[in-house]
C-alpha cells in the first residue's frame, strides 16, 4: 500500500467513524462505547498500514542495497581492468580509468546516501537510486572496456 493511499485511507476512515458515531440516533453511554470502539479499529488498522509501509519500504531498501553491491562489484572490475591498462599505455588509457574510478565512487556513495533515504521516503527512493547505480556502472564498465581496448591497441602499436 502506498503512503498517500495509507494516510488516505486512515483519514476516510477516522472521518466515517466520526460522521457515524455524532449522527446515530444512541445515548450518551451508547455512543462513548462507539466512540472506543471506533477508536480501537482505527489503531489497528493504522497499525497494519504502518507495519505495511515497513514491511514495503524495508524490501525496497534491500533492493537498493543489492543494487549497490552489484554496482561496487562493477566498479571494483573496472577499476582492476583500469589500473592494469594504465600501466601499458599513455595519459589517455590512465585519464579513462581514473574517470571510470571516479564514477564508480560516486555511485557507490549515492547507493549508500540512498539506502539511507529509502528506509525514510520508501519505494519509489530505493528504485530510482537501482536504476541509478546499474546505469553509472553500466556507463563506467563501457569505459573501462574502452579503454582496455586502446591499451591494447596502444601495445599492439608499440610491439609493431
């Protein structure tokens, strides 16, 4: 359930009761035990939607965090790959893979900054934050591949 249907739906709910218990047609004592009896099936049902909330955001959050093993991972590759074509070649093969580097931090701190977030705001947070690392790392993997590949056509060169 999502939070704006959540607190929506707890507001319906409180103004029905309250609309229920003042125009029924009872006595005094009747309506208080309407009144506690309203009460209590409210807080139980705001206790479900926050346990389901939890329940929802908690998965995204593991999510995320998935999502940024995954990326550190592709980033650890790539910096690997980086450091060993810089070595082989010019300026040019080191400038890529310290860019590649970079950016693998980068998402690596944002997914962390994420996680974070997401255990706060919920779903939609921990998705954007996915799609963000596997993207960056996807961009930063591209890199790397390139420039392994002008490291070794940089060595092809110098063997020639």
């Amino acid at each position: 359930m999502s939070k704006g249907k959540g607190i929506g739906f707890i507001l319906g709910a409180i103004g029905g009761a309250v609309a229920g218990v003042l125009l029924a047609p009872k006595s005094g004592k009747e309506t208080r035990e309407d009144i506690k009896k309203g009460a209590e099936e409210l807080k139980v049902k705001a206790e479900q939607t926050v346990e389901d909330l939890k329940v929802e955001g908690q998965k995204l959050a593991d999510e995320g965090k998935k999502a940024a093993a995954k990326g550190k991972k592709a980033v650890k590759e790539v910096e690997k790959q980086g450091a060993k074509s810089a070595r082989k070649v010019a300026g040019a093969a080191k400038k890529t893979a310290k860019t590649a580097k970079t950016e693998g931090q980068k998402t690596v701190a944002a997914a962390k900054k994420s996680m974070a977030s997401a255990k706060k705001q919920g779903a939609k947070s921990a998705k954007k934050v996915a799609s963000s690392a596997k993207k960056t790392s996807d961009v930063a993997k591209s890199e790397a591949k390139k420039a392994v590949a002008k490291a070794k056509s940089e060595v092809n060169k110098l063997k020639k």
